[in-house]
C-alpha cells in the first residue's frame, strides 16, 4: 500500500475543496508514491511526533492542524515548525494535513461532538460556499437533543465528551432548558451570530473572544471548552476512517501528543 493510498481515503471522505481559502489542507512533506509502512495520527504535526512516529516505524502522520500555514523562506532549525519539517524529512516521513475540510466534511468534527454530548444533527451551521457539489457540507453544525436539558447537565456531558477540565461559559438565563445547541469545533467564535440565527439555546466552540461573551450574553448560552478538547476528536475519526478501509493495517493515535495549554 502506498501513501497516496491512505490519502484517498481521507480525501474521500474530507475533499480538499471543501477548505477554506486561508487553509493548507494536503501533503505537507513527503512522497505520496512511497509504500506506507504505518500511520501516525495527532492534532498537531511536531518535532516529538514525528520521532514518535519512527520508534513506530510509521512513515506517514496524519493530522488534522497543517505543519505549514504560511511560506518558510528558510529551514534552519530555528522554529519548531522548521524543526518538524527537517525531523521529517531526514527520517523519512510524510506528513499529510486535513483541517477545514475535515470540519466541513458530512460527518466530520462538528458531527463527532454533538454526536458525544447525545445530540442529533439538523443542519450545517454555516453552508460551505466552494461549490454546489458541496451542499449540506459546511462549517458547524446545529443539532437537537432528545429531552430538554439543565445547563448544569450540558456542561456535564461537554466535559465528559471533550476531556475539559474547566470550561469558559457566559451566565445561563434563569429557567434555561437546552433543546437545540450549535457546534463548532475550534475557533468558532465568528458563528455566534449565525447559532443565534438558528434559535439555538447555547453554542458549543472554542476561543471565543472576551468582548464576544458580553455582547451576546443575553442572547445565548456560550460554551468554550477549549481548541485542543473540540478538536481532539479528529484523531479518532482518523482512525475510523483508515481502519474501515485498512483493517488489518498499522494505525496509531500518537500518545506523545499533549495539550500546548495547562491550566493552573
């Protein structure tokens, strides 16, 4: 099997279309005609990860944030992106990215949490634009639970399902029931306007700016509970999603891999 093999699956699966236009969804270093001799799933592409992945014997790493975002103009060491990419390289190991197509994908990021906290999905929260082919693909997604839900119980399940161990929340309105939520996982916070617009009761993302909890705090209940929490759920579709077509191929989730951010 070769690495452009595992690639069509996710391709397949999460088109690169479907990204945005800031994104770099795609191979990242590598050669994608190179036999693939073991997978290595993360969040984040780093330096600890791809010597992980050669103590595995894994020449591909799959991640869902890219290694590059914007243009190295030289790769000394300097950084640990630049480090990543020479580690990479020297060893061998191709590093394939998908971000916003994985989270526009039908099924994909926003799908996974809501499906976590016992949520059925209605819609896409913000419709992708890249092509008619792509209907009902998009950015977020707005859901429904079974029975009415305390805030105090959301919160129980979100942390649950996100392994978050402290979540940022605007004050729940007295009396609030939680029948229908938005989600986005990552920074999502540029949707609020859009879960309001869906009559949603709370929206479920992360980074979600300071001045953005005061100003639609009366309208919605927001929950942040963290970039790397809503977003680590990526690894496990990964890991379905090569497993259902490679059954008997070596697959990993990274156990090197941590949270960038404590909480003190």
């Amino acid at each position: 099997m070769q690495i452009k093999d595992v690639i069509s699956v996710i391709e397949s699966f999460a088109p690169p279309a479907l990204q945005e236009s800031w994104d770099n969804t795609g191979l990242q270093t590598g050669d994608a005609e190179a036999e693939c001799t073991g997978v290595l799933i993360c969040l984040d592409p780093t330096e600890e990860v791809v010597a992980e992945a050669v103590r595995r014997e894994c020449n591909l790493v799959v991640s869902h944030h890219p290694l590059l975002f914007r243009g190295l103009k030289h790769i000394t060491g300097a950084t640990p992106v630049e480090r990543t990419v020479v580690a990479a390289i020297r060893a061998g190991v191709a590093i394939y990215s998908s971000h916003t197509a994985l989270d526009s994908a039908r099924g994909g990021v926003s799908y996974a949490i809501a499906r976590s906290i016992g949520a059925r999905v209605e819609r896409v929260l913000r419709p992708a634009s890249c092509s008619p082919a792509y209907a009902g693909e998009g950015l977020g997604v707005v859901a429904v639970f079974p029975e009415p839900l305390a805030p105090a119980d959301f919160i129980a399940r979100v942390k649950h399902a996100c392994g978050s161990g402290i979540l940022r929340c605007t004050a729940p309105a007295d009396g609030l029931a939680i029948s229908r939520i938005a989600v986005c996982g990552g920074a999502g916070g540029e949707f609020i306007p859009d879960a309001v617009a869906a009559c949603a009761d709370a929206y479920l993302t992360a980074d979600v700016r300071y001045h953005d909890f005061g100003e639609w705090a009366d309208r919605i209940f927001i929950v942040d509970a963290g970039h790397y929490e809503t977003e680590s759920c990526t690894k496990m579709l990964f890991m379905q999603l090569i497993k259902e077509k490679f059954a008997n191929f070596a697959v990993y989730i990274s156990a090197t891999e941590k949270n960038p951010i404590n909480y003190l």
